[in-house]
C-alpha cells in the first residue's frame, strides 16, 4: 500500500552541525524539535569535500526520513560555497560549493551558513546587539542585532595575542595541553575584546566547551551546544530567506514537496 504524503505541517529537516572535531545530526520536525537523539561521529582527518560528503551521508542514513537539509559549517561561507576551511585544509576547500553537492548527494534542498551563525539561530532571543561565541576546536562568531543576522564576523583566524589567531589562543589545543585554568584565563582576555569591540547586549557561550568557562562575566550566558542542531531550523523561516538564500543564493535546489520517503 502506498504511504500517504506528509502535509506542510509535517516537513522534516536534517540538521548536519559539522565541527572540527565531530560531525553531528538530527532531524528536527516543523516545530523545531529533535525527532530522535542526535547522532555524532569523529570528524575524519585528513577531510577533503570528498571524504566529508562520504560521512555525512553516512550520518545522515541512521536518521529518519527527511525533505530538506540545514547546514552549519565551521568556516566562511558565503552563496553555498565555502571560502575558508581553516580545520580542514583551505587548498581543496577553497569556493568549494558545498551546498549544491549535498544537495545532489541527498536529491533534497539544502540551505549552508556559518555553523556559530546556525547555532546563534537556536539562542538569539531578538533583543538588541547579541553575539555568539562557539568554542571547540576553535573559535567562532556570530552578531545578531534585534534578531537579524549581521554580516559575518569572522574571528577564528584573527590575531589576538602575540600572532596567535583566536583559534591558537582559545581552542581546543590550549584547553588540552596548557589546562582549564590558563584555558578559562584565555577565555576571558578574549570576551573583554569582544566587549570592547562590540559592545554587545547579551553574549552567548556555546560549542563542546561553552560549558568549561568558569565565572562567565555579566551579561555572557552559557548555552547548550545542542543550538547547533536546533538553530538550523531557522535557515527555512521566510525573513532569513530573503536576507541569505534569494534566488538561490546560499542554498541549494528547489524548496521541497513534502514527501513520506527520503
């Protein structure tokens, strides 16, 4: 017997959160909320487009059937194409169009920001200057104002002491090899600039080590890193797709028909 179509209300979006050191993914109803536990794998090194497309299919086939896919991707992108790849080698990255082989990969549209940018989208609550800073293998960053995206703010692989880029001084390699405590003390140094620079309303912590930071300064709340995931359901809502993904621009493919099957 042949399963009836699913109705608008029912469009299911894979969410693929691709980190430095993990690659995770869950499908999100229309409401936004998990269908099932995410599910994560190790990031495979070395990572060319190839080896990556390969592993999130792969991720992607223990979950639920799904219409349309959300992408967070640790780097600038820009129009669906990857500009900087700074975990995975920036030669084979460079204006990479990841969008559009997903896309083809998974025969379903798929729409490709910022992964802190993603994950900003699951926290934002719309009011005045909000910033998002991801901690994990390295850094990243996102400024909302009122709620509205601004224009990329790329910090991971700015200078920040001593020729040491924001990746060197607050990723994951300082937390592992100098301790929580020098850690925490880059950390901090590194929200004092970002105040400095943005005078930002709220400050958000998040990524695999958000939740390390001891003693978070007024105004900086810790967030789950589950955002990441949650957030992409945004990248489908009609102001965002006016702003980034018009005519085409950002994502890939048609919008989707909601369908029973993958």
């Amino acid at each position: 017997m042949k399963r009836a179509a699913r109705t608008p209300a029912d469009i299911r979006t894979l969410v693929l959160d691709i980190g430095g050191t993990g690659l995770k993914a869950s499908v999100l109803n229309r409401a936004g909320r998990m269908l099932v536990k995410r599910v994560r794998v190790a990031t495979p090194y070395p990572c060319p487009p190839d080896v990556l497309l390969k592993t999130l299919a792969s991720l992607a086939a223990k979950l639920p059937a799904f219409d349309r896919v959300s992408v967070g991707f640790p780097g600038v992108v820009r129009d669906g194409r990857i500009l900087t790849a700074p975990h995975f080698g920036e030669r084979p990255w460079r204006d990479y169009p990841l969008a559009a082989a997903l896309a083809k990969r998974f025969g379903k549209p798929v729409r490709l920001l910022n992964d802190a940018e993603v994950q900003g989208f699951g926290v934002v609550k719309g009011r005045g200057l909000e910033v998002v800073l991801t901690l994990g293998t390295g850094a990243g960053t996102a400024v909302f104002r009122d709620g509205a995206l601004m224009p990329h703010l790329e910090l991971a692989q700015h200078p920040i002491h001593d020729n040491e880029t924001y990746n060197d001084y607050i990723g994951d390699r300082v937390l592992r090899h100098a301790g929580l405590r020098k850690w925490n003390r880059h950390v901090h140094k590194a929200i004092e600039i970002l105040y400095a620079l943005l005078h930002y309303d709220t400050l958000y912590l998040g990524g695999g080590n958000g939740d390390k930071v001891v003693n978070p300064p007024r105004g900086v709340r810790i967030v789950s890193n589950g955002a990441g995931i949650t957030g992409g359901i945004r990248l489908w809502d009609d102001d965002v797709e006016r702003r980034f993904f018009r005519g085409g621009a950002g994502g890939a493919a048609k919008r989707p028909r909601a369908r029973a099957g993958r």
